[in-house]
C-alpha cells in the first residue's frame, strides 16, 4: 500500500471504514490518523499521518510471539491467528508503529446495553483477550480473488480504507510487481517508509506531504466495472 | 505534548520481572553461602527464592489475555524471549526445586548426606538463576523501538538489582524463619552481616549503574528520560526507588553493619529488607513505565503519541 500525505485531507474515512469493515472494540482503530503540528511560529504546518500495520517484511511482532500465532502469508501480509494468540502483549511492545490493540472485555459501544449482534460477531468470546492488527483486510482479498477481482483494481478485492479513502490517497496493490501502479509510485515520486531505522522493512510506503511532484492519479476502484 | 507513560505492561509484569529477579537473587545468595559452608542461611534462602520464582509466573500468566493457554508460550523459542524465558525459568523452577524438596522439606536429609548430588543440583539451579535475572534485562531489552530499554546496560542492572532484592528477601526472612523455628545461630548472624556488607556495595553499584543508564539513553530517549527525572514519574523515582529503595536500606546496613548484632533475630536487617523489596519492585515498574515508543519520523519529526 502506498498512502499520499499529499492528498489526505484527515477526514478519518479510512478510520471509520476500518471499524465498519472489521467490527473492532472501542478503543481499537486498526486503521487511525494521528494529527500534528510540525515546526515552530511562524513556519508551522498540520500533517495528517494515517497509519495501519504497516505489513513489515522484517515483522519484529512476528519475531516476539511466542506462540506463532502473528504469521506472514506468501504475499507479504502479517496477520493474527486469534486461535493461537494467548494475549502475552509482547507484540504491542515490539510494534514500532503502535498498530496492536489488546482486546480487553470492556464491553462495546452501547453500555449497559451489551452487546449488539453485529458487535457479538465482530468482538464476541472469540476475540476476548487477544491481540488484533490490520491484516489489510485478507478477508475481502481472499474473497474477491476467488471471485477473479484483483486487489487494488477491484473494491471487491481491495482493504476497506483503500476503497473509502475519499481523497484517493490510499495506493494499493502488488509491490512485487514492478509494472504496478504501487511499484511504480514507490519507484519514482520520493516514497518513504516510516522509521526505516527499526529494520523493519515496511511494505506500506508514504509519499511526502512536502513535494512538488504530484503522483499519477490511481485507478478509480469506485466505478471500475467487474 | 503530554508524555504518557508506557501502558501496555503494568504492574503485574512488573511484579512478575521483580519476582522472578528477586527469587532468583535469593537462590544465587543461597547456593553461593552454601558454597562458603553457611549451610542453614543457604537452605532459608534457596527455599524462600524458588518459590518466590514459582509465584512470579502466576503474575505473568495472570496478564495474559487469555491465561488458559499459556503453555503455548513454548512454540517459538527461535527468535522470542518469552518462549526462551519459559525454558529459563521453568529450568530454574525445576532444578531450584528438587534441591528444596531433597534439602529442607519434606526430604531433607538426602542431600545433607550426599554432597554430590547437591553440588550438582545447586551448580545447574545456579546457571538459570543468574540466566533468569539476565534475561528480564534482556526480554525488554530486545525491543528496538523503545529506545530507553534498548541498552546492554539493562541486563547487568536487573542483574544487580535482582541479586540486591534477593538479599533484601533473605534479610526478611532470615530472622522470621529463625526466630520461629528457634534455629537462631551465630553463623546464620555471621551471614547476614556479610549479606549486609555485600549489599552496600551492590546498592552503590546499582545507584553507578542507574546514573550510567541514564547517561547512556538520555540522547536516544530523551523523553523517557524526562518521564523520570522531571515527569509524571519523578516522585517514584527520586522519594521511592532513589530514596527509599536505595538509600535508606544502605545507611541502615551500614550503622548495623557498624555495630555488628551478634545474634539473631536484629531488627535492622529486616527493616532493610522490606526498604530494598520496595525499591526493586519500584525500579521494574518505573523502567517498564518509562519505555515509551520513538516517535514516527515524517520528514520532520511526527510525535505520535509517545508511550501510547
């Protein structure tokens, strides 16, 4: 995934949508936006920066767990395996990008309420007490290639904050692919990873906010036919 | 920007690294006193270390999210320290075990008379002991991303601390055991007042190695760094760990050691003890607490919520 800091406007679309997609705990945003003043008077600026799993090819959340149950999948993607998962945190405290959420059993969103069933099925007994992270919704790109979509192209095949991105500055899309368009963007308009000094090797990249090139528009994933 | 302090592990995984480090300090002291012929301290100390150890993982497994499971802890040895810990610690347990359960209680005998044996058994105890309080520096210390606990200092400052609490334990629980199973000795006196001696020195090379520490993550962590010295964290660790943990129990251990008790029970000793567990259990959650995330760099610095 490649994300333009250029182009987000810190609306919170991808935040929402992620909570949408996933049915995450209060508390939990898988997806967020962190917002900063950067500079001192009079040259200050407000960076909006959205952050995710930043899908390390070098995962030190990977290399801590110790039961295995953070795994990386052939195409690059870290994901939980909830069954595995004893909630030990140790994750949460290697995690570099803070993108690890302990599922604690403080209820959901409607109080004394309990629980509704869409929140029962998103955060029920099964997610109590382990530890959850973006996996760039494998469940759509599983799903939508079995269907023959392509991830990136395809909204059916795409991560949910990709497609509700309003200012299309979300990127997604097969880095190993040298011709794609995520490639090419990482190739040629100053990509940057975050904090590459930890060695993780992130496979989401970011386009500095300050640059004087624009990236080439994306492929509309909204109106693209299947 | 308010600096928040590290919450992801709190007071039980500090009282689990506190625990275990204080346990396994009891066994080093135990074994290494055993060595020096100072038999009934050795036996008081090694069977009030293990199971201090033993206690120490319910606290971890007590943090779990899902407790049930924690034998699964074992599966990834290769590359996590707390699978590695597991095996440290529960090596400890196991071998610290057999040695209490064959020299004090319910057999004790066995090893009074077979000295082999009990060599053998204190020399693998005392391996994992001292491999137990290493590895608490190091399971935190791996973490590169937070830069206060990523330093080759840490382990040899939990090492210390850890052999500094044990001590402090047996000084507690020295003159408890004594006095009620009426076994107070002047060599079991003699013991604790080298303890004492040894202890002052422990405690000025603690109070050397936490000035280093500082020193050393200042420039990589200043934000921690403030946490502590300035922040929300500055009274613990001035009045508590400083003050009360550090320098209380060695100006009491050195007027005791001054005008030496020649027999148990002494008050002053105890009293150190309680002043020293404090001060260990204080220094594992002030480090826990100050071991705040570096901020996301993006192009200019982005503070992202430090110690979120």
């Amino acid at each position: 995934m490649v994300i333009d800091l250029l182009k987000c406007i810190g609306c919170y679309g991808c935040q929402m949508s992620c909570k949408a997609e996933n049915a995450t705990p209060p508390g939990v945003t898988l997806a967020r936006v962190e917002v900063s003043e950067v500079g001192t008077y009079p040259n200050v600026t407000r960076v909006n920066l959205p952050l995710l799993c930043m899908q390390c090819n070098e995962p030190p959340c990977e290399k801590v767990c110790p039961t295995k149950a953070t795994q990386i999948r052939d195409d690059g993607i870290v994901f939980v395996d909830e069954e595995l998962c004893i909630g030990c945190k140790y994750c949460m405290i290697a995690c570099p990008y803070g993108a690890r959420y302990f599922v604690e059993d403080k209820g959901g969103y409607f109080g004394d309420q309990g629980l509704t069933p869409y929140e029962e099925a998103g955060y029920g007994e099964q997610r109590k007490g382990v530890v959850l992270k973006c996996d760039y919704c494998r469940h759509r790109i599983d799903a939508g290639l079995a269907q023959g979509f392509t991830p990136g192209i395809d909204r059916e095949a795409t991560p949910a904050c990709v497609t509700n991105c309003m200012a299309k500055a979300r990127y997604f899309g097969d880095l190993d692919d040298p011709n794609s368009e995520v490639s090419q963007l990482v190739a040629r308009a100053q990509a940057f990873q975050l904090n590459p000094e930890f060695g993780t090797d992130p496979n989401t990249h970011y386009l500095p906010a300050g640059r004087s090139v624009v990236a080439t528009e994306p492929a509309d994933i909204r109106t693209k036919k299947a | 920007m308010e600096i928040v302090p590290q919450g992801v592990w709190r007071w039980k995984i500090a009282a689990y690294l506190f625990l275990a480090g204080t346990g396994a300090g009891a066994v080093i002291v135990g074994i290494l006193g055993d060595f020096m012929g100072y038999v009934i301290p050795a036996k008081i100390a090694i069977a009030f270390g293990v199971p201090a150890v033993a206690l120490s993982t319910l606290f971890l497994i007590a943090d779990l999210g899902r407790p049930e499971k924690f034998f699964r802890a074992v599966l990834h040895p290769g590359t996590s320290w707390i699978s590695r810990g597991f095996f440290i610690v529960s090596a400890l347990i196991v071998s610290g075990g057999f040695t209490v359960i064959l020299w004090v209680w319910p057999f004790g005998s066995v090893l009074d008379a077979d000295q082999g044996l009990r060599t053998a058994l204190e020399a693998i105890a005392l391996v994992f002991a001292v491999a137990t309080c290493i590895y608490t520096g190091i399971l935190i210390g791996v973490v590169v991303s937070r830069p206060f606990w990523n330093n080759p200092l840490l382990p040899i400052l939990f090492l210390i601390s850890a052999v500094s609490t044990g001590i402090g334990g047996v000084f507690f629980i020295t003159p408890v055991v004594c006095s009620v199973l009426g076994i107070a000795s002047p060599k079991t006196a003699e013991f604790v007042g080298h303890l004492e001696s040894v202890d002052m020195i422990l405690v000025i090379a603690e109070a050397i190695a936490i000035y280093l520490y500082l020193t050393l993550v200042f420039d990589r962590a200043p934000e921690a760094a403030r946490l502590l010295l300035t922040g929300k964290l500055s009274g613990l660790f001035w009045g508590g760990f400083l003050g009360a943990g550090l320098l209380v129990p060695a100006v009491i251990e050195f007027f005791s050691s001054v005008g030496h008790a020649e027999v148990l029970p002494s008050l002053a000793p105890l009293v150190a003890g309680v002043f020293l567990l404090v001060g260990g259990f204080l220094m594992r959650l002030l480090i826990l607490a100050a071991g705040i995330r570096s901020p996301l760099m993006v192009r200019t610095p982005f503070k992202v919520r430090p110690g979120f």
